[in-house]
C-alpha cells in the first residue's frame, strides 16, 4: 500500500467540501477523481499530496515512497530556460550530498522521456506552448524524485494539451517503470475521453 486515507474531511468557511473520505492507493493504481466544479477535488489532492492538512482523519504515506504532485496551474520563474528548471528540481529532490553532474544526468534523462529536443529544452518557460509548459511542469515533478516516482498526483493534466499532448499523457501515465514496477496515479479530470483511457 503505498498511501492510506482514513475519514478524512474539509470544510472552507461554513462549506463542508467531504467528510468521511476513505481512500487507498497501491501499486499501479490509476484513479480518477471527477465531480462538479467547487466539490472540493483539488482540495483533496492537496491532501493527498501534503500541501494541505484535513480538518479530521489521517493520510498516511508508506515509508520511502516518492510521491509528486503536478498542478493545475504551472507557474515558473519567469524568464528561466526549461532545461535550468529541471536541472534545479533534480538537484533539489537529490539534497546537499549531490553535485551538478548527477542533476544534469537526472535532468537529461527524464527530459528525454518526456520527449524533450534540443530547442524545447534550451527555450525559456515563457516561450514554450501550454502543452509543452505541461511537458515541463512533468519534468519538474519527475527531476524532483529522481525521475522514477511511485505515486502521481495530477490536477486537470489534459488542460491545454492538444490531442497529441493528450495521447503522449496517456502513454505515460500507463507506462511501467524501470524493472516493471508501475507508478500510482489520481488524477482530477473533466476530461471523460482521458478518464475512460486511463483509470483503473
């Protein structure tokens, strides 16, 4: 099991977003959280994901497990070349023992999974399109644990992904790790088509 969630729940102000919320994730796992706009979805990733804390219950994570998250909204220092992103993420998820080299060999690697070429990866953020500002924010997420997570959390991934976008996203989400272990995936989506594709 690589995440349990036990009676969780969230209010904002006097809203009750979900209470009562049980949830467990295991290996391989590819769930979709879908529901009306304001039903509290992303609140729940968020959760999951340790950003936010629930008013009750527990979220409990299995030891050594790498989760990430990737947002709705991708934000970026303004004006940074795409590679220089994900070269910080990496160096970042590696800690103080690592040296430039090993986040460079990280950053490579999981940009060329990722379908990054020459020109994408030395373009600064601002000049990339939606989907390939997604393609990065992928990339930030993955450098950031080493580039083989066990868990992904992914908030509305399809927005902004033209059908090549979405078919290269449903490849990757389905894909098996390395020595054929399989990420976890939740996911908020609108998107019924990708829902269909991809949720187990």
């Amino acid at each position: 099991m690589l995440l349990t969630v036990q009676n969780i729940a969230k209010s904002h102000g006097l809203r009750t977003l979900f209470h009562g919320v049980c949830l467990a994730v295991e290996e391989g796992d590819r769930i979709g959280l879908i529901g009306p706009n304001g039903t509290g979805k992303s609140t729940l990733l968020r959760i999951l994901a340790r950003e936010e804390e629930p008013d009750e219950g527990s979220v409990t994570v299995a030891r050594g497990v790498r989760a990430v998250s990737v947002p709705q909204h991708d934000r970026f220092p303004h004006g940074t070349i795409a590679r220089t992103i994900v070269v910080e993420a990496a160096r970042a998820g590696l800690g103080d023992h690592t040296d430039e080299h090993e986040a460079e060999v990280v950053a490579e690697i999981v940009m060329d999974k990722l379908g990054f070429d020459a020109t994408h990866a030395a373009a600064k953020e601002s000049a990339l399109s939606g989907g390939w500002r997604k393609r990065l924010a992928f990339a930030r997420a993955l450098a950031s644990c080493g580039g083989e997570p066990d868990l992904l959390l992914l908030d509305e991934p399809t927005n902004h992904l033209d059908l090549d976008g979405i078919e290269w996203l449903e490849r990757f989400v389905g894909r098996q790790a390395a020595g054929g272990r399989s990420f976890a995936t939740v996911f908020v989506t609108h998107d019924r088509v990708f829902l269909e594709n991809v949720a187990t």
